[in-house]
C-alpha cells in the first residue's frame, strides 16, 4: 500500500465562514476561472490558517437546494482531495471562494478534473506573479 504525504482532511479551520472576509474576496479578490468553475482569492496575512475556503453554488442556476447541496458536496470533495496542488505552492496566507457557474450538470469526474486545471492554473498565475515580484524588487 501506498504511503501518503498529503493530508486530505478539510478541517473546520480550513473553512471560510467570516462574513467582513467573504465580502472582502468580492470586493477587493482576483480570480481564476475553468469552466465550469472559478476561484475567487485574496491574500490575507493577518490570518494565522494558510488556507481558508469556501464553496458555493448560484441558486441561479439550480433553484432547489437540493441540487445546490449536491454540487457544494462535489465541490468539497474535490477541493478536499486535490487541496495540495494549492497547499503545496502558498508563499503566504489566503482566502479562496471556489464556485460552481453553470446551470450543465457535471458529473463528478469532470468535476474532479476541471478541479485539478483550475488548481494548476492558479499555480501557474502565481507561480508568474512571484517571478514578476522578483524582477521588480532589485
């Protein structure tokens, strides 16, 4: 059997419930989109967790909370199993809003993978961010 490195708990720590910080993300965050999710994030140093999160689903586009809470539990799942790609890259504190934006449903194993492009492509925006940092500062 395979050892693991990765913790894949979700903590109650981990997850984003402050409202002043939620509205802060949609104020002031950046985000990064792969359709047919996004992530909304924000760097926030005065926090001591590295990573809060929180998930959401428009009632938009499914107007029965049921089906909301379906694609929240999809979300979590997804985030809960994949959270290193993100953890494993955090040069400071942040807080991250992750969405579902479409009416289409998605079955979990797309989900899952446009999840990991979504990740990968924050990486890579702030792995470019950093490098442009570095050049500025001298």
């Amino acid at each position: 059997m395979l050892e693991s490195t990765h913790s894949f708990r979700y903590p109650k720590q981990e997850k984003l419930k402050r409202r002043k910080l939620i509205e802060r993300l949609f104020t002031e965050g950046e985000s990064v989109g792969q359709y047919p999710l996004r992530l909304v994030y924000l760097p926030v140093p005065e926090e001591q967790e590295t990573l809060q999160i929180a998930v959401s689903v428009s009632k938009k586009y499914f107007k029965k909370a049921v089906d909301r809470n379906y694609y929240k539990r999809v979300l979590r799942e997804c985030y809960r199993l994949h959270q290193y790609r993100i953890k494993d890259h955090l040069t400071q504190p942040y807080a991250m809003l992750f969405f579902y934006q479409t009416r289409d449903r998605m079955d979990f194993a797309t989900i899952e993978r446009k999840t990991q492009q979504l990740f990968d492509k924050w990486v890579t925006s702030q792995t470019l961010k950093n490098a442009e940092n570095d050049v500025q500062k001298p």
